[in-house]
C-alpha cells in the first residue's frame, strides 16, 4: 500500500506533552513567560541526554490566548523560540493542538514558525486525512510509524502500514477507555470502541493536562491489546493543575543480541519546578483554585459579548464554542446562553 509520508532514519524518538508557549497569562503565575522560558530548557535538557532521531509534541506548542499573534507582540519570546527548536538538532514534529489553530493564518505563530522552518506540521506531509511519519530504524525489517490526529480530527481512520511494525497514534483529543474518565467529559470518545484507532499499538494523548499515573493496557472491542497514555501538560497554565511532574516518551528500537532488535517505550518523569516557584501562593491552595473556578464565571459576560457581536461566516457557533480554551461544563453554558 503506497502512503505519502515523512520518512525519518534513526533509533529514537521522544513525545513531549502541551506547552503552551506564552509571554503573558492573567493567572496566578508570577511569571508565566518565565515559565514558558523554564520549560524549554528543562525540554533542552532531555534531548541532549536523550539524543533523539526525532522529536514530537502531542499539540498546543502555542499559546493560551485567543487571536494574538507574538510577531506583533513579543518578538524576543518568538526569537527564543525559533532558538528552541533550533537547538533540538533532530527533526521537529508538532501535532496540531485546538490552540494552534486560533487566530487563523495571519495570526497564528503556530503556522508562521513552521512556514518558516522550524518545525513539521501534520498538514504539511498529509493525505487523505491521515499524516504519518515512518522512523526506518537500523532493523529494516521493524520500523515504526506515527499517526498524527490533529485537534477535532478523531474519526479520521488510521489504517497501519505495516500492521507487522509498531504503529503509534499522536493525538489531541478528549478520550476516556470505558468507564475510566479522565477530564470529566460526558462527551469523550471512548477509545474501547473507537473503530477508527483500531489498528493502532500505542496512543499518545495531549489535550488533558492533568497527567496519568502510568501508560494503561486495554482492549478494543476488536480484541486487540493498544496502550494509552496522557501525557500532561508541562506549562500548568491553571493553579488547579498543581502536579509537580509531567511524562516524556522514549521510542527506540533496541539491539537485545548480535543482529536482534526489539522495540521499546519508557514514560519518563519531567520534573516541573515546584507550584511555589511558579505560582503566587497568597492564601491556601485550595482557597486559589477556588478563585480561579469562580474567576472563570466571571469571563462568560466577555465571551457572550465577543460570541455575539462577531461574524463567524461558514463555521457554525457551536464549533466556535467547542475551540473556547474553556472547561466542557463552560461550553454547555455558553451554548445554553446562546440557544435562549
């Protein structure tokens, strides 16, 4: 079966989770830049111990505003984070998070920065939907492949390649496996029965910020064993995410014996700096990330007010609604406003 993708030679991979690349934020962080600025060093850290062939994120590299475009913003932030990518030294792929399509292609330095080079969006190496990427290891005879599923694109059907090789799903989606919920969505895609991962051996998930205590083994209804993992998002951009690690995935293909190969995936812990260093801690935690939900109450006034006076042409206002960098239960709010 003949599939246009990019091809990559090389042993190792690593997946970085959300980053959120900012220079401001209205929250509780004494310094979100520096934050954004922290967490790409500590990335810098990994790759030069990791040395890895290839380098991924599951979505979301920018941003946790709406329509603002760093060119006209903070420029030295966009030229320390060309600087960034640049010094990976490996190719760069990024998964198309719901916060990399704000702003459109005038504003969105998502798009610019990979226009210009540094880094591979999906769209960029897609067909039919589906984008992949084929690491051909130092075994021909054991590649791995990657299928990425940008934000809002789940129903896309990854059919592997080489259902022989390792075929790993990059996702940014709202997911759940059974009854197992992880972001309190009534709406998330159960994985058990989601045909359309069903070829799938391992799915590496952004979105959820909060990450998973480990990488889970299930079953689709097809019988077939896949592994799920949430990464986690490394900017906690909320003081409601007050983990104090994130995972990191390191894909390689192992020489066990002379001329044996074997593959394998290790989820590793990035430390974050602790919420002291990052956070304004004014009063009990508990207190904060009460304020913050009801801080959060008090933004649907300005959302209604920009939903209602703008024109959103061909895209409907609920799937305008759904793009909201806002909580589900705020989006069923918003949408319950509207309707009346």
């Amino acid at each position: 079966m003949f599939v246009r993708m990019l091809t990559v030679k090389g042993d190792k991979i690593v997946v970085f989770g959300d980053r959120h690349i900012e220079d401001v934020y209205r929250g509780k962080h004494k310094n979100y830049r520096k934050n954004s600025l922290d967490c790409m060093k500590l990335t810098l850290d990994v790759v030069k111990e990791e040395e890895p062939d290839l380098y991924v994120e599951t979505g979301d590299f920018i941003g946790v505003r709406r329509d603002i475009s760093w060119i006209s913003q903070d420029r030295d932030l966009l030229r320390a984070t060309a600087q960034f990518l640049q010094d990976i030294k490996c190719p760069v792929v990024i998964n198309t998070g719901n916060h990399d399509i704000h702003g459109g292609s005038e504003k969105n330095d998502y798009r610019f920065l990979s226009d210009m080079g540094y880094f591979t969006r999906p769209q960029q190496f897609e067909e039919n939907g589906v984008s992949v990427v084929k690491l051909e290891t130092s075994d021909k005879e054991m590649p791995i492949y990657l299928y990425f599923v940008k934000y809002g694109f789940d129903d896309v059907v990854l059919k592997a390649v080489d259902k022989k090789a390792l075929n790993i799903a990059i996702t940014h989606g709202d997911f759940r496996i059974g009854s197992k919920d992880f972001s309190g969505n009534p709406d998330a895609i159960d994985l058990v029965t989601h045909e359309p991962f069903f070829e799938m051996d391992v799915i590496l998930n952004g979105h959820i910020h909060e990450p998973m205590e480990q990488m889970e083994e299930f079953k689709f209804y097809n019988g077939k064993r896949c592994n799920f993992l949430n990464l986690g998002c490394m900017a906690r951009p909320k003081i409601s995410e007050n983990y104090d690690q994130v995972w990191y995935v390191v894909i390689s293909i192992q020489e066990i014996l002379e001329g044996v190969f074997k593959p394998s995936i290790e989820c590793k812990e990035l430390k974050l700096p602790s919420i002291e260093e990052v956070f304004n801690l004014t009063k009990p935690l508990k207190d904060l990330v009460q304020e913050e939900k009801e801080e959060s109450l008090e933004d649907l006034s300005v959302i209604f007010s920009a939903l209602q006076d703008v024109s959103f042409g061909t895209i409907s206002v609920e799937d305008r609604v759904n793009l909201l960098p806002v909580d589900v239960k705020m989006k069923e709010l918003i949408l319950r406003f509207m309707k009346e």
